[in-house]
C-alpha cells in the first residue's frame, strides 16, 4: 500500500459536522476535500477522484441518494468507496438503493467519530470491487 | 221477601180482593132479586086471591082453579123454594112464621072456597078468612121487605166493612209497593244518572234483601270496581305521561347530543340518525335511514369489520375502537366508535346503538404534537453530532494534549453529550410509534444472541453494582423472524431497568425459554420494585413510580412504554410481577410465527 495520504471527500451541508469531519480526518493524516450539497460534491468527485467519499444524504440542491446514483453512472464513480452518513433512514426503497451500491452507512449521532475514521480505514484497505 | 214473591202476594191479595168483594156484590145481588121476587110473589099472592074469590063468587071455577093452582105453586114456593119460579126456600123466622100461616090460612081458604062452591052460606066464611088471608098476605110482604131491608142494611154494612179492608189492603199494598219497588227504583233513576254522568262515588241504597237489594248491591259493586278501574287507568296514564316526559328528555338528549348516535336494526340497517351524525357524516338523516354506516364507512380492514360485527352480533358485547370513516364530502376523519347491542326479552338481538365522537380534531392535534417531537429531536442531532464529535477529539488530544483535569471536565460534557443523544433517540422512537411511521424489517433472530449483545453494553454497570447476573439459554429455541433493532430495545430496556434499579450486590437474572407457540423471556431483579397503587400505570408514557424517580434520577418514563408497544405490534405479550422492595420480575412472550414486514418511513433507534 502507498504511504501517500490519501484523499477523502466529505460531502455534507451541515457546517458544524462538515468542520468536526474535516478536523479529524485532517488530524488522522488525511488529505480532505469538502462539499456542501451534492452538485458540488458530484463536480469535486469527478474532478479529483478522492480515494473515499463521505456521503450525506439530506442536502439541498442535490441529495445525496441523486449525487450517488449519478456518480454510479460514472465510469470512475461507479467503482469509489462511498460511506453514507446520515441521521435516519427515509425510506425502504431509498434504503434499499443505497444498500445496492454503497458499501456502508452510518447513523451520525450514533457513532464516535474514531468509530468513522476506523470504517474509512477499513474500507480503504479493502480491495475495490 | 223476594219481590217476586211480593208481587205474588200482591196480585193473589188483589185477586182475592176483587173474588171476595165481587162475591159479596154477587151475593148482594142474588139475594137482592130473590127477596124482590119474593116480595113480589108474596104481593102477587093478594092480588091473585081477590083474583080468585072475585072468580069464585063470579062462578068462573075453571079460571079460578087454574089461579088456585099458581097460588099452591107460589105459596109452597115461597114455603119450600120452587125452582121454576125462582124462589128460594123461606128463610128468617119470622118470615117462616108468616109464610106458614098464610099456608095454612091458604089450605083453609081452599078448603072454604071449595065449600063454598057446593054451598053458598060459606061465602060469609070466606070474606072472613079471606080478611084474615089478606093480613097474613100483607104482613108476609111487610115481613119478607122487611126482612129484605135488614139482609140490605147487613149487606150494606158487610160491603162497607169490605170496602174498607180493601181500601186498607190496598194502601197496605200501595204502601208496600211504594217502598219496595218504587223506592228501589226512584232511587236508581236518581243514582243512574249521575254514574253515567261520570261520579263514579255514587251508590245505591241497599235496604232490602230482595231483588232490588241483590240489584243494588251488584250495580254498587260495579261501580266499585269502574271506579277502581277507573283510578288505576288515571295511575297509568300518569306514569305513562311520567316515562313519555322521561324519553322525552332522552329523545332530546340525544337528538341534542355533540356525539353521533345512529339506532340500526339486528342487521345494520340503519333506522335512525341524530343531527350530530348527520353533521359529521355529511349524510342527511333522509340519506341515511334505510341504508347501512357503510355508507361513510368500509375503509377499515376485512378483519377489523369481521371482528367488530363478531363481538356485537356472536359475543352481543359492546364494541369499542378507533376507526377511520369518510364523509360525504369525500374528507376523511378518526372517530372513536362505540356499539351496543340491544337485546330482546329472549336474548336476541334487536337493535344496535352505535356512537362516534370526531377525533379527527384531537388526533390530528396529537400528530401535530408527535411530529413536533420528531422534528425537534430530529434537529438537535447535529448540533449533539458536533458536541460530542469536537469534546471526543480534544479527550483523543488531537488539541493537544490535556491534564487529568481538563480530561475529567471533558468526560463530564461528553457524558452530557451521550445521554443527551439517548434522550433524542427515545423521544424519535417514541414519536415514530405514535405516528405509527416505524419499519419492521424482520430478519431471523437468535434470542439469545440479542440477549448477549444487550448484556454486554450493560457490563460496565454490572461490573460497577457489582450485580450477580444469571442467564439462562433454551438451547433448542429457533430462530424467529424478527426486527434485530427491535429486539434489541426490548432486551436493553428490560436488562437496564433491571440492572438500574437493583442495589449494589444484589441479582439479576434472565431466563429465554419457550413453549409450543411462543417465546418466552423473562427478566427478574433483586431491586426497589414497584408499588402496588403504582403498578396499573407502569406501561404508559412519561410514567415512573416514586421510588424509582427518587433513587434515580436518569430515566424518561418512556421505556416501557417503547416495548410494550413494540411487543404489541410484535403480537407478543408482557407482564409483571413485583413487591415493593423485594424485586422484579417481567415475562414477555413473543409468538415463535415470527413478525410480518411492516413497510414504514423510520426505523427505530
């Protein structure tokens, strides 16, 4: 494995938390790119291809269930580990979407946040599918 | 007396009267003649003998006897009676005395007459004796007119005694007849009257023994009982004023009433509707009488409708539940429904009496409030994101690094900050029940695993408390189609109530068992329990008994009542037992069928 930093996306509307998330990551060694709704956050992936992006889902502009499926449209996007945040779950059939293809989500209030940049660490060291 | 025989009486007595008196009156009469002709024969007897002397003297002798001949005749019958000529025998001594001596005088002028004829110096003799015959003859109609004078006088004197024994009979009589049936009967014309005239109070007289008695007695006895009838009718009709007046007021009550009453008959056909129905049903009372409350209802499920008309019409039990109904405007609304049945003397059913009262107001309220909670607890989210987020990296250093002091401080705002999450977590839980929002996703579960997880997050505690824990496995027990989150709540909670409200040192033990349909679990302590008067309300929402809150100030009231509703919906069951400072213990019991998927908008957390 590279020892160079690798490059997350956190892809998220809520100021506070985006700040929280980009503090930690940057604190644990991680290169971090921000955006704050979906459209941008669909223009910053395609762009610069980050390793890893952190999904919001409940966003203005695009949510990001839309900017997930557009970026699975992508011939990069449809392979980049993606890890949805967010608070609930809306419903089954978005859900179930987003089960299909993301490779994990994660109830923000619940978990610490080492517990995020532990998934994130796992996730990268797996092998892309 | 019977008045019939009365009446006998009277008319044989009058009978009688008119017998006697007539025979008197005949008598009179008879004898009135028979004297007449005997004073008239006795008359004749002088007239003829002169008759007869002149015929002697003239020499007619033939004429003569035949005289002679009629004056035998009439002297014996005026003697002895003579049948031809009407005369009775003599009667009266001295009319007898008389009689014979003009009898014998007459054989001696016979006898002298006939001498006479063969010797005429007898004609002296003759005019002699007939001197003689001619006094006798004349005393004779002195003495028998007399004597007919006196039978007169007698006779008159009888008849007056008559006349006045009947007259006397007669007033006896009239007198008689005047009391016993005229005075019944006067009495009834004045009585009669005024009983048909309506005075019921009147009677009759009752004096004598007889007919009229017996009458008077009976008509009195039937005025007796028109009257009481008469009371008792009156003592009817005003109860039945009384009980109309009561429905009356009930027929007010409820054609006034706010709620929807509607009356249908044994097979839900619809015969009355109350302005409140039609106000909330939107259906006129002409719209909805002859037609079923399908009319504005038919939304809820086969089951509901088929476990409603089984419990009014099988189980003729009252009915009550929440049910969603349409008006005819097409708005739907929630009402609380109540049905009765209504049933015969036999038993049957005869009528149903349904109420609804429009919730719609009230739940929508409720929702309004409920979906405040979620949004609130919703929002506070992120913010607690960001506390608890920025308090765990300055306790990682990622600040730099900190003293014990500042480590303490922090732990204490990030305690805050979890216990914070978890109220927002049971109040979204909460709120995703009674919005009825939340998703089932069942998925096989193994009881005992959930049961471990559970008992693992509590370790720290246990481990503190120093609780003696003892669990136990049913190691044949299936897996079950169930919702994992779920679960988890319901073995969280019941284990952190539990471990929570047991002194330090005591036990808590947990028991996952079965039998042929259900799971079994159940959950005891050693701790504070609760209090009788305290128990009936352990279920529901923001509840906590006593000496719960006061020993402990962590806790929302709301646990229980999250399970119980999970384990409703779960089709399971849950119950408790517990005495005040001896423990706990919960048994719930979870159907082994598992849980349908229930499409929802949010899981619980």
């Amino acid at each position: 494995m590279t020892k160079k930093s690798q490059t997350i996306l956190i892809v998220e509307d809520e100021k506070p938390l985006i700040r929280a998330l980009c503090d930690k990551f940057r604190h644990e060694g991680f290169n971090v790119l921000e955006a704050r709704n979906g459209a941008e956050g669909l223009e910053v992936a395609l762009r610069e291809h980050p390793d890893l992006i952190l999904l919001d889902i409940i966003m203005p502009v695009m949510d990001g269930v839309s900017m997930f499926k557009k970026l699975r449209e992508d011939e990069w996007g449809k392979s980049v580990p993606v890890i949805m945040l967010t608070n609930l779950i809306y419903n089954e059939k978005i859900a179930e979407a987003i089960m299909q293809g993301s490779h994990e989500y994660l109830v923000k209030s619940d978990f610490k946040l080492e517990d995020v940049v532990a998934k994130v660490r796992e996730r990268l060291a797996m092998p892309h599918n | 007396m019977k008045i019939v025989n009365l009446l006998l009486l009277l008319v044989s007595a009058l009978l009688a009267l008119v017998i006697i008196n007539g025979g008197i009156i005949y008598y009179f009469n008879n004898q009135m003649t028979s004297d007449s002709r005997v004073v008239n024969y006795a008359g004749i007897i002088r007239g003829a003998t002169q008759r007869v002397i002149k015929l002697e003297l003239a020499g007619d002798y033939s004429q003569a006897d035949e005289l002679i001949a009629e004056l035998d005749q009439i002297i014996s019958g005026l003697k002895n009676g003579d049948k031809n000529l009407n005369l009775p025998q003599a009667s009266g001594d001295k009319f007898i005395a008389v009689i014979n001596e003009v009898s014998d005088t007459w054989i001696t002028l016979k006898q002298t007459l006939y001498q006479t004829r063969q010797d005429s110096d007898s004609r002296s003799r003759l005019v002699e004796e007939s001197e003689d015959y001619f006094y006798l003859t004349n005393q004779a109609v002195g003495v028998a007119e007399e004597f007919s004078r006196n039978k007169v006088t007698n006779l008159k004197t009888v008849i007056i005694v008559s006349s006045i024994i009947s007259l006397g009979i007669i007033s006896a009589m009239w007198v008689v007849i005047r009391r016993k049936i005229f005075k019944p009967l006067i009495n009834l014309a004045e009585i009669l009257p005024k009983i048909a005239g309506g005075d019921l109070s009147q009677r009759l007289k009752v004096e004598s023994n007889d007919e009229f008695g017996i009458l008077a007695s009976l008509f009195n006895i039937t005025a007796t009982k028109l009257q009481q009838s008469y009371e008792k009718i009156k003592e009817k009709t005003g109860e039945l004023s009384v009980k109309v007046g009561e429905l009356q007021k009930f027929q007010l009550a409820v054609e006034n009433a706010n709620e929807h009453v509607i009356i249908t008959d044994a097979d839900g056909n619809i015969l009355y509707v109350n302005p409140a129905a039609e106000r909330i049903t939107g259906y006129s009372r002409r719209e909805s009488i002859g037609a079923r409350p399908s009319l504005w209802g038919n939304l809820m499920t086969k089951e509901f409708y088929a476990n409603l008309w089984r419990i009014i019409r099988d189980e003729k039990k009252v009915f009550t539940g929440e049910i969603t109904n349409r008006r005819k405007s097409g708005e739907l609304y929630q009402a609380i429904v109540n049905i009765s049945p209504i049933l015969g003397a036999g038993g049957e059913v005869k009528f149903f009496v349904g109420l609804e009262r429009d919730v719609t107001l009230e739940r929508n309220i409720d929702k309004a409030k409920t979906e405040f909670v979620s949004l609130a607890s919703h929002q506070l989210r992120t913010p607690l994101s960001a506390i608890n987020w920025y308090t765990e990296m300055l306790l990682a250093g990622d600040a730099g690094k900190i003293n014990a002091v500042q480590k303490r401080y922090l732990e204490e705002v990030y305690q805050g900050g979890q216990r914070m999450v978890g109220l927002v977590n049971v109040f979204l839980n909460v709120s995703r029940i009674e919005l009825g929002t939340f998703v089932i996703e069942p998925e096989p579960v193994n009881l005992q695993e959930a049961a471990q997880i559970a008992l693992k997050e509590l370790r720290l505690i246990i481990r503190e408390k120093k609780i003696k824990v003892t669990a136990t496995y049913d190691a044949k027990l299936p897996s079950i189609l169930l919702d994992p989150k779920l679960i988890n709540i319901i073995f969280q909670n019941l284990l952190s109530n539990a471990v929570k409200y047991t002194p330090a040192e005591g036990a808590v033990s947990l028991e996952v068992s079965q039998d042929e349909k259900n799971a079994i679990i159940r959950v005891s302590d050693t701790g504070c329990g609760i209090p009788r008067n305290q128990q009936a309300k352990i279920f529901s929402k923001l509840f906590r008994a006593d000496n719960a809150a006061s020993q402990e100030t962590e806790g929302t009231g709301l646990g229980l009542y999250i399970v119980k509703a999970i384990i409703d919906r779960l089709g399971g069951s849950i119950r408790f037992e517990s005495e005040q400072d001896k423990g706990t213990t919960f048994f719930v019991t979870l159907p082994l069928a598992g849980m349908a998927k229930k499409e929802g908008i949010k899981t619980l957390e």
